[in-house]
C-alpha cells in the first residue's frame, strides 16, 4: 500500500497528530539548515519571490522553513502548496495562513507528484524568473518511485527552475534500535495503520512491525484473523506492507538526481550525518518520462 493513502481522507487528521509530536519533528531536517542551504547555494541570483512546495505535509515544517526565510530578509511574495490529500492540504493551508498572516499570497492545487507532470506550475508563475520548487523533510524518500517523481517533477518546470530538497541518510550500523524509537510509538501507530481501518479492519486484527530492512524502514501489518476488505477474503497471516521510508547514501542522491533531469549546485550534510540537503536546477531539454 503506497504510503500516500496514509495522509488521505480521514488519515490526514491522525498524520496531522502524529506531526504534532517530537519523535516527528526530530527526525526531519531543519528548517535553518534548509534554507541555509538555498540562500548559500551560489546561485547569487536566484529570485525567491516565488516558492512551491510539494507534500507540505500539515503545515507546520513550511511555517518554519518560510519564517527562517522571512528572517533573512528573503520572504516569498506567493506561496503555491502541492499535494496528493485534499484533506491534508486544507490542513497545512490554514496553518501557513495562521502562522505567516497576510505576508504573502497563498495558493493549493491537488497533484499527485507520483502519477504524471502537471501544468500547475507554469500556469501559477507570474514571470520569467526561476521558480523554487521544495520537497523538505523527507518527502522524497517517502514515495514508491522517488526517481519518477523528480521526472515528473521536472517536466512541469522550465530550465533553470531550482529545486530545494532534503532527505533521511541511512542508519550508520549498530545505531538502528535508537532510531526505530521514533517509529515505535502510539502516535506513528495510529497514523500508519489509519488507512487499513478506514478499510474496515479493526486494530485488534492487526499486528504492526517495524523493521531497518535493505536501507529502509518498513512498516508491514499482519493480519491476526481472516478478514474481508472490499469484498476480497484475506486469510489469517496476510501480511500488508503499509510503510516504506527509504534512507540514501549521498552517492545515491546525487545519482538520482543527475538521472532524473537535475543539475544539483549546492549539498550540505548536517552535522549528525543523518541528513542532507540538496540544491538542483532543472537541466536543459530534460523530459518527463
């Protein structure tokens, strides 16, 4: 199961929650650290009146990334917020107008950055200047095929588009339990398995794991009893993969990119070595595919 569906519907409230707590938020990079990133990228030119973000998640991370922006003096003059959940982006623009008030110009679209390009973005620029495009946290690692987002991505844009992203680095050895603590708590729980009970199962039914496995933590239910979802009949045992976060190497990140239509102009690795952030601008002639 896509682990998008775990932030649609009625899911949105409890990732919504589960947001809220410290486990959360201390597993993302940081706002400072991001736009740290963009302002010392190089790209001296670079015009942040304009700024998108993909998978805003509910707001609270954008609130901080555009605050530390506004900081420096470099507040956007229109904020476009992209996401795949109705819900969850009717959540993250209420908190963006809250925190930021008047400041700027907000606007939603709904896109599924998994499914194909979109002309939102060029139908949403007011200019010539670059758009910056951002997918902060760890929204990238979180998709099923984080390659054919940044294609598609990178089709609903013009060369010289910049693109702001952060991702997790993979758990150094001997150090994955004290990692998985952010994972094993009520909160994360409730949110993963969200999307299964609105199925119509029951949490009793459910035995959820999470695992460290080939570089990704891993969510998988397995289901306690026979049960039927959807007119389907699942057997007692039927295990369900309904969590995948992927963790890179910085090799890795710098091959998804450059293969995925990006020429990346800044990297920095904060100082714990769990993340990295990225700096990208479209490449010429490069297309969706």
């Amino acid at each position: 199961m896509p682990l998008k569906f775990a932030y649609a519907g009625s899911a949105a409230f409890t990732h919504d929650r589960y947001a809220e707590t410290d486990s959360y938020a201390e597993m993302m990079a940081s706002a400072a650290a991001e736009s740290d990133t963009l302002l010392h990228s190089g790209l001296a030119d670079l015009d942040l009146n304009e700024i998108a973000e993909v998978g805003p998640g509910n707001g609270r991370h954008s609130v901080a990334f555009l605050g530390q922006l506004a900081a420096r003096g470099r507040a956007p003059r229109r904020y476009l917020a992209m996401d795949f959940s109705q819900t969850l982006l009717g959540i993250a623009e209420r908190r963006v107008r809250d925190g930021l008030g008047p400041r700027m110009r907000l606007d939603t679209e709904v896109w599924d950055v998994e499914e194909c390009p979109t002309g939102h973005l060029e139908r949403w620029r007011s200019g010539g200047s670059p758009v910056v495009v951002c997918l902060l946290g760890h929204t990238l690692g979180n998709l099923e095929d984080p390659n054919q987002a940044l294609r598609h991505l990178a089709g609903g844009l013009r060369a010289g588009d910049v693109l702001l992203a952060s991702v997790l680095l993979r758990i150094p050895p001997g150090s994955e339990d004290s990692t998985m603590t952010a994972y094993r708590t009520d909160a994360f729980r409730s949110a993963v398995l969200e999307p299964l009970l609105a199925a119509g199962l029951d949490p009793s039914d459910l035995d959820l794991r999470i695992g460290y496995d080939d570089n990704a933590v891993v969510g998988e239910a397995t289901l306690c009893r026979d049960a039927r979802v959807g007119g389907t009949e699942l057997p007692r045992g039927h295990q369900i993969r309904c969590f995948l976060s992927r963790r890179f190497t910085g090799d890795e990140v710098v091959r998804l990119f450059s293969d995925s239509g990006w020429s990346i102009r800044a990297i920095r690795v904060d100082e714990t070595g769990n993340h990295m952030t990225v700096v990208a601008a479209r490449k010429q002639g490069s297309q969706c595919q």
